[in-house]
C-alpha cells in the first residue's frame, strides 16, 4: 500500500496523501474485471479531456440544449461502446466524465472509469500505475510563440511557456529548452487564454492541439510553432486502462486493431473517423503522415 501511494504522489504530485490514499484502496478492492462489470450494469465509464480539440472539447450546436463532449478520441470510446452492445448482446450505455491532465491516470487507478482516452502518452512510470492500449496517435511536442517573440529556441530564454499540468511537456521542455522559465497551468484552455493575454510567451503540448486552439483565434496569423520542422519529441497516444486487467486490455486492443486495419493504406475505420476530425472539413486540416500511418499499422501487426 505504502509503495502504490508513493508511484501515485510521483506520477500526481498535486493530490493530496488522502486523496491518493483513497484512489489506492478503492484500487486495490477492484478485483473484478471491467468488461465483467461493464456486462453486469450494462454501463461503461469513460474519461476524456475537454481542452484537447479536437480529440475531446465541450460542443453545443443549434438545437441542443446542453453542451456535450465531442471528438476524435469520444468517437474512439463510442466504437468501444459499439463492440462492447455486440458482443453482450445488449446496448451499453456510456457515461463520459471530463478527466484533466492532472487527475486522469488515478481516475482510471481506481477503477472511478474504465477508460480514459485523450492525449496520454504512455511512460515506464505511468505504467506503474495503469495500463495502456496499442496507440491511436501520434504528433511531436512543439512551442506555440508569437512570430516577435521568437524565431528559434535560443529566443526562448527566460521565457515563460505554459504546459498543461501533469503532462510530460514539462519534462521534455527542461531537456530541450533549459533556460525557458516552464509554467504549469490547469488546462490547456487556461493556458491559451494566458497565452492570449500576454501572461505567458508560449505555450507547449503537442503540435495539433496547439494548431487547434489557436485555429479561429485572431492569433493564427502571428504565432509559429517552434521547432518548425522536426519536433522536439514523438509522443505516442493510447488510452489508460486499470492495472493487471487483461481481458480488458485485450477487448480494447482488438477493437483498436480492427479499426486500424487499412490505416498504412489509408483506408478502413480508424481512416474514416481521422478525415472527420483531421480532413478538409475537419476542425483542423492535418493530413495523416505517411511515416505515422505505417507506426499505427505495425503496432497491429501482432493481433493480425
């Protein structure tokens, strides 16, 4: 117990010794597996970030009443919730609760949601504390700065840079930009807004989020994205899913397989759902990378 508390406050520092003590013992009595529990309520609990447009953001169009979770990574959780209604014969219901960078990990931890499925990018010490499916994804980290303001990363010393909490921008900034003076914020629409306001002189996350926040912001036009060709760091995405939970795992590799069937070949399910979100009438125009189609479809090789 003591050791589970300890991976937690390292991979969560901001929680406090109660809040980790209770996600370790609401862990550790969670010997069921989801999917078992998912066939017996008929209820799959999800998580996902609502500052990641456009893998997950809040969205109310004409005619709805309230706002709702939208996205490439919720249009992921909902192809789960369709093989999951398959294979138990019986429709599912899907309970999607908004997760922040800093409290994802112990949410899935504690068996609080099945999944989590946003931008997590899996790490050795991450996986001391949940498991993770193949990947879905993948972008570089990059800086978001006005043109003005920087041309290149000798620019950024002294420089304050905003990163979501519990990320690992912030690690991959201190390596690559040591003399920038790093910033956690809350969320990543936080971030932009301090960005916006002159509060910070960028902002780091992964290089299609930052294209998206800034995507119908009258700062398109003025800020770059640094580095402008090769990115500081690959990043993997993958959902989170509960430690030691197999049966798990292995339903949600599968349906992530089938989806990616085609993808080297730019065809299939996984394809389909990319050019809604990613294609010419996506919410932003981002191509999907030869050499990262052919990293998703070797990820598969191995369910094949």
């Amino acid at each position: 117990m003591i050791q589970t508390i300890a991976i937690l406050r390292h991979c969560l520092p901001g929680m406090t010794v109660a809040a980790l003590l209770a996600f370790a013992l609401q862990g550790s009595a969670c010997a069921e597996s989801a999917l078992d529990r998912i066939r017996n309520t008929g209820i799959l609990n999800a998580g996902t970030r609502a500052d990641a447009m456009p893998f997950a953001y809040r969205l109310q169009q004409a005619g709805e009443k309230e706002e709702r979770l939208a996205g490439f990574s919720v249009d992921l959780i909902e192809q789960i919730r369709k093989k999951l209604s398959e294979k138990f014969g019986r429709e599912i219901e899907t309970r999607l609760q908004i997760t922040k960078a800093s409290d994802r990990l112990a949410l899935v931890a504690s068996h609080a949601i099945d999944i989590e499925c946003g931008i997590t990018t899996p790490t050795w010490e991450r996986q001391k504390l949940v498991d993770f499916s193949i990947p879905f994804f993948g972008n570089g980290t990059r800086v978001m700065v006005l043109r003005k303001t920087a041309k290149g990363f000798d620019d950024l010393r002294g420089k304050r840079i905003g990163v979501a909490a519990g990320t690992t921008t912030a690690a991959i900034l201190k390596q690559h930009v040591p003399d920038a003076i790093v910033v956690e914020v809350p969320d990543m629409a936080t971030g932009f807004r301090m960005f916006a306001t002159g509060e910070l002189d960028g902002l780091s996350n992964v290089g299609i989020v930052l294209r998206a926040l800034v995507e119908k912001s009258p700062l398109k036009s003025k800020v770059t994205l640094l580095p402008r060709t090769e990115a500081l760091s690959y990043e993997s995405m993958a959902c989170s899913l509960p430690l030691d939970d197999s049966k798990w795992r292995a339903f949600v590799n599968e349906v992530l397989a089938d989806l990616l069937d085609g993808i080297d070949q730019y065809r299939g399910g996984y394809f389909e759902i990319y050019d809604k979100w990613f294609g010419p009438r996506g919410i932003v125009y981002f191509p999907l990378d030869y050499t990262i189609a052919q990293k998703l479809s070797a990820s598969i090789i191995w369910l094949k």
